[in-house]
C-alpha cells in the first residue's frame, strides 16, 4: 500500500547505500555498518511478518487452559452446600471468601494466558529494536572524530589528536552517508509499528527516531561548518581582477 512503508525498498536502499560506501571509502568500517543494517534490516522485515500472523499453538493452548479452569470453578461452585442456621454464619462467610478467591485468581490466570501471545511478540521486537539502537550508536560513533576543524591547515593538533586523512569534499561525503545510515535505521525501526498499537513497542520505536533525529542533527552541523569552510576556499583561490590604476589629471 503507499501510505506504509515497503521493507523490500528500505533493505534495497541500504544495500545501495552500502555499495557507494564500499566504492567511495574502500575497507572503511562504515561500510561494515551499513551491511549490518541491510541484514537486520532484512531480519527486522521476516520478523515483522512473522508478528502479525497468530501463534495458534499458543491460542489453542490457551484455550484449552481456560475452557478447563473455568470448568472446574463451575464445578466447585456447584459443589458447594451452603450452611444453614445462625451458628453457622462464618463458615458461610469462610466459604464465600474462598469462592471469591478462587473466582480472582482463576481471572487473573486468564488474563495473563491471554497476553502471553502479546508479550512474546513484544519481546521479540524489542530485542531487534535494541540492536537497532546499538547501530544508531555505532555510527555515532564513526563520526565522532570527524570534526572540520581537522581538514584546516593553520589547526592545532597535538601528539594524540586524529590524523586528518580526508579532504573537505570526502569528509562531508562522509557524514552524509552517515546521516544516510542514522535515517534509515530509524525507518527500519519504523517497521515494528506498522499495524502494531502495542504502546511498549511504539514507545521503543519513538526513542530511535528520536536518537536517530539527534544524531543526525550534530552531523548536519558540522556539515554546515564544512560547507561555509569549503565557500570561503573557493572565494580565497578565486582570481582577483586586477586593480585599475587612476589616470594623472597632469597635463601631458
């Protein structure tokens, strides 16, 4: 449908994304990320799927569970003989209490075989949304050292400092591929609330978008930075016309 999001297109775009990496910055372990992500990518889609058909083993189980305690409550109940007579008050009372709790307890049993389909779904996405968060993470990570300052050649750099190994054109190369890598991830996180309305997994989902959305953002910035610095070296190493020099007023 077009107004959800199609899996195959997500994974093909991080493969392709993948290959550009692997072309532009051959052994580059960026382009390790971005393979990763195009197999989760590919693991996140089977799983999707797989969460939105029925455990019918589970249901049937369930079922069956219900069907069976609800019988022998019944049954219990109708076992009951009420006592008669004044003095007989509290184990009237006595019997009622244990009918009530038994009446709790077989209630809260169903409910919770009634959710257990649910919250094995939700731990399978979880556990693949936080591997999605590691990666957010780990391109962070890439880019951290990636700061423009580096490709200037009046900086100041000490005997620890990161060597600057990329000009001004392959560095904001490279932070926009990892801001490719951050948007992505988020939309393979996406893909766990598609037709999903558990709050406990959209909630997950919210956080990487929201950690993806931040990340990128300091990335654009210092892609800003190295656009404005780029500017200014095509300003510096352009011609300059040449100066006019003022006729002499003086009578020849």
């Amino acid at each position: 449908m077009p107004n959800r999001l199609d899996a195959s297109h997500i994974i093909s775009t991080i493969e392709r994304l993948a290959l550009r990496i692997d072309e532009r910055f051959p052994n580059a372990g960026l382009g390790r990320v971005a393979t990763d992500l195009a197999a989760l990518a590919r693991e996140a889609a089977a799983a999707g799927a797989r969460l939105q058909r029925p455990y019918w083993v589970i249901r049937i189980g369930v079922g069956c569970i219900v069907v069976l305690g609800t019988a022998l409550l019944v049954l219990a109940l109708r076992g009951l003989r009420v006592p008669r007579g004044i003095d007989s008050v509290a184990d009237m009372l006595q019997t009622i209490e244990s009918g009530i709790n038994d009446a709790v307890f077989l209630g809260l049993a169903i409910y919770f075989l009634i959710s257990l389909e649910q919250r094995i779904k939700r731990r399978q996405a979880l556990a693949l949304i936080h591997r999605l968060r590691g990666i957010a993470h780990i391109v962070d990570m890439h880019q951290l050292t990636k700061d423009p300052d580096r490709v200037r050649a009046d900086r100041s750099a000490t005997a620890s400092s990161p060597r600057p190994e990329m000009s001004i054109e392959a560095l904001g190369r490279y932070l926009d591929y990892c801001s490719e890598l951050l948007s992505l991830t988020s939309k393979v996180a996406a893909l766990f609330s598609e037709r999903r309305s558990d709050p406990v997994v959209l909630a997950a989902v919210n956080e990487v978008e929201q950690l993806a959305t931040g990340l990128s953002t300091k990335i654009w910035q210092k892609i800003t930075v190295l656009n404005n610095a780029r500017t200014v070296s095509a300003a510096d190493a352009a011609p300059q016309p040449p100066a006019l020099t003022r006729r002499s007023s003086a009578p020849r």
